[in-house]
C-alpha cells in the first residue's frame, strides 16, 4: 500500500512539473499563447485607461493593458494585446492612434465622436495588410491623429526666399501638422512638424512663413497658439477673442518693429494671446497715401543690388555687464569672380574691435553676429572677408548659404576705377527704412547716422560706399570701391 501511494505522488509532482512548465513556456512566447503584446509610444494619451478597447476598423481586436511613461519619462508607453485572429493585421506600415473627438475645421469634418458618451480606445489602420509583421514586444510609434488625416501632398513646398524657423511651445494646443500661421486673420504660413523635445518638457514646431510676409517676423514679434477666449462681463457684454481657433487651430503672429530674423531662427510662442490693439493706427492712413502717389522718375537704372546689413556683438566687461553693440546699415552686393557673393559695407558696420571703444583700453568682442538681409527679406548669416589694412573704413563680407543662382550687381554699374564722382550728380541709396535717396552735385548728408553703407552711384555706377571720415565716427565720406581687391571683384 506504501508503495501505491508513493507512486501515486510521483505521478502527482510530475504532472505539476509538467504542466507548471507549460505555463511558463506559454507566458514566455507570446505567438505560441495567442496573445500578441505590442508598446506603443505617444506624445499624449488623451484619458486613454486600462481596459480600453483596440479596434481595426472599428471592430474590437484586443485591449489597452498598461499605460505609464517610458523610462526617460519623455513619452507615454501603452501597452496593448491584440487576439491571434488580429495578429497579422499588425505590420511595420501600421498607424496606431488614440481616438478622441477632433474637429478639423469646416472642410475637414469631425471624427471620434463616439468617445463623447464612453472612453476613448486605440485604433490601428495597416495600409500595406501584406507587409511584413510585427514582432511579438515590438516598441512602436504612434500617430498623433487617424492615419486617414496624415497626407504628405497636403503641404505646400518650400519655396527659396521663404522663412523657416523653429518655435518652442509649452504644449500642442490641439495644433496638427498643416495648421496655419496667421496675421491678423490673415494666412501667411503654416506648421510643418511637430515633435517632443528630447527632455520631454516642450514641444518643438518646425514653421514656415512665406517669402512676402517674412518681413513681419522680427525679434520683437510675438507668437501664440490661438485658443477662444471670452473676455467681458454679464452686465456689459462678453467678447470671444481668437474665436476662427474653434473651427482650425493656428499660430498667431503679431508684427512689431525689430530685427529680421534668419532662417533657423528659433523662438518661443506663447500658450495665450497678447493683448493687441484692434483699431487700424493712424500711420497706415500715410503709408497708404504714398503707396498710392506716383512714383519718382528714375534718372538712371537701379541695376545695382542694395542690401541691408544687420551686426551684433557683446563687449565683455570683468567688473560690469557686458556692452551690446547693434548697427544697421547699407552695403552693395554682388557675385565675385570666384562665384562667391559679397557685400561691401563700412568697416564701421560690421567690426566692432575696429570701432567700438570701453573707455578702458581695447574692447574685448564675443558673439559677433553678421546677417545680410537679401531682397524680398531672405535674412543670410555672413562674414568678413577681407578689411581695408590702410585703415580707411571699408570692409567686403561673404555671404553664406545664398543660392548658386543670386543676381548680384551687374558687374558693369561697378566703378572700380577711382572716380569718385567729384563731378557729375551724386545719389544715395540707402537700403531697408532708413530714409529717403539724396541727389545732388554735393549729396552728402550732414551725419552718417542712418545713412552708414549708403550706396554712391554717378552717372548710373556705383562708385563706393558711405563711411567714417578719419577722426570724425560721425561724419560721412565716399569710400571708394577701387580699394577692393581684384580677387574679390566680379
């Protein structure tokens, strides 16, 4: 009898070994289970829970099992089962997207509305059903909306002379790829992408302003996501600011007198609207008034090409903050012989060692910053090149990242050949709004002030530029072009 029970124990303990291991062996392999395990990454869960359904095209395919944050705590990580019948629906092309209600503006419909009366769940789409598989574990992407949204021709292509810039925002505000940037209710760019930063605390937008409206993004500018908001009170009435953001969200993007910004220009935009004046100030009345007068009758052609030039440095103090030095000025540009484009600008425009004093001995120049700014607003980093060593206040800067293609100055409106136009009617063009062009047999303003890099043209070439006459930083004189070297002529 002994004996009986003791192989009837054996017995036992083998078959729990045995089946034990089963167990283990199907925990451990998700296909041979039947439960197929897959994480996906997304910026936001939108209240998506534990227990939420999975669906593929609308059918219910697997559930929502875990949602937490990945290890850096950048993303959120879902965690999601789909059944053996669904398995094969998921491969490397899939789109997995949380549902919620969206509205995409009048043209675009709503989607999601179901999650208005119960929780929101995940949906997948597999627009190649044939491509490769997922693996069983595998870590995946998610989309920020439905796939059937998500069309790469539904943005315009960049166009040269636009601006592209990068803004910092403390949150998506229900912005999409494609959202507009908007002036005043005007449509003047778009968002082009939008990503986590690495850090998980902001979210980085890839923007893009067209080439005829860059001009009114400066670094005084102040950028919003665009979000209704009701002002008011019940007694005097309510008003609804930003209120075309309930059918389309958009950037809003408020002009203000500064610096044109560069392309790659990076900013941070504001998760509510500035207060803005809403009444057309009184200038416009004048700029519209010359807008529409005649233009002057030109005396020669305006074949040359005039440019602004931006530069900015800092003077480092040991005992006191740091001297910021800015100058805006004129410089002519054109394409040298090498294939290079260069401008020649004063000295005094773009070298703050060669004219800025402390009061203390020689000044100590960091973070200089020279920028061109190109017709129709392009705004280029640029460098110098070569600085007069004679001491006369002239300087040639190459410009960086411009176009193979750019039209300089037509190499025959350059005078390089020492007349400085002593003789003959002189004009003055000054680039960008810094004032009016003079003219005259002995045209030179009273002060360089505003007028520094002035192009001088006589008898329709371009004879040199307006710089600091020795001794006197504030008193203009004609720096002939013949001083630069043949190198760098066209």
């Amino acid at each position: 009898m002994d004996r009986i029970r003791y192989v009837i124990g054996l017995l036992t303990l083998g078959v729990a070994v045995f089946v034990g291991w089963l167990l283990v062996d199907l925990l451990r392999d998700d296909d041979k289970s039947g439960v197929f395990w897959l994480h996906i990454e997304l910026d936001d869960v939108r209240g998506l829970k534990p227990g939420a359904d999975v669906r593929y095209r609308g059918v219910t395919v697997g559930s929502v099992r875990d949602v937490g944050l990945t290890d850096d705590g950048g993303r959120a990580l879902v965690t999601v089962w789909i059944g053996e019948s669904a398995e094969h629906l998921a491969t490397v092309d899939s789109r997995f997207w949380v549902v919620v209600p969206r509205f995409a503006g009048l043209t675009g419909g709503a989607s999601g509305l179901d999650t208005l009366v119960r929780d929101s769940y995940v949906a997948f789409l597999a627009p190649d059903e044939t491509g490769p598989r997922l693996a069983a574990g595998s870590v995946i992407v998610g989309s920020e909306r439905p796939w059937s949204e998500r069309q790469d021709a539904a943005l315009e292509p960049v166009e040269r002379g636009d601006l592209t810039m990068t803004l910092l925002a403390p949150d998506r505000g229900d912005l999409e790829v494609g959202s507009a940037v908007r002036v005043r209710g005007m449509r003047v760019g778009e968002v082009r992408a939008i990503d986590l930063a690495e850090d998980g605390k902001h979210l980085r937008m890839e923007v893009r302003v067209e080439r005829r409206y860059r001009r009114l993004v400066t670094d005084g500018s102040r950028l919003w996501i665009a979000r209704p908001r009701v002002s008011g009170a019940l007694i005097g009435g309510f008003s609804v600011e930003d209120i075309g953001a309930i059918l389309a969200p958009y950037v809003g993007l408020e002009a203000a007198p500064g610096t044109p910004v560069p392309d790659g220009y990076v900013t941070a935009v504001s998760a509510a609207r500035p207060e803005i004046p809403e009444d057309v100030p009184a200038t416009a009345f004048a700029a519209e008034r010359t807008a529409a007068a005649p233009a002057p009758r030109e005396t020669t052609a305006r074949e040359q090409r005039i440019v602004e030039v931006l530069y900015e440095a800092e003077d480092s103090d040991t005992f006191s903050a740091n001297d910021h030095i800015e100058r805006r000025s004129s410089g002519v540009l054109w394409v040298d012989r090498s294939g290079r484009v260069v401008v020649a600008t004063p000295r005094s425009a773009c070298d703050a060692a060669w004219f800025h004093e402390d009061g203390i001995g020689s000044a100590d120049i960091v973070a200089e910053t020279i920028r061109v700014v190109l017709e129709g607003g392009q705004v280029l980093r640029a460098v110098r090149s070569w600085v007069d060593a004679e001491g006369r206040d002239l300087a040639v800067l190459r410009v960086e990242g411009a176009a193979s293609d750019e039209r300089g100055t037509d190499p025959q409106r350059l005078a390089f050949d020492g007349d400085l136009g002593e003789r003959g009617e002189r004009q003055i063009h000054v680039a960008g709004d810094g004032g009016a062009d003079v003219r005259g047999a002995d045209a030179l303003p009273a002060t360089i002030e505003g007028r520094r890099g002035a192009v001088v043209e006589v008898d329709g070439r371009v004879v040199g530029v307006l710089g600091a006459g020795p001794g006197a930083a504030d008193r203009p004189v004609v720096v002939a072009l013949r001083h630069v070297p043949a190198e760098l002529r066209p």
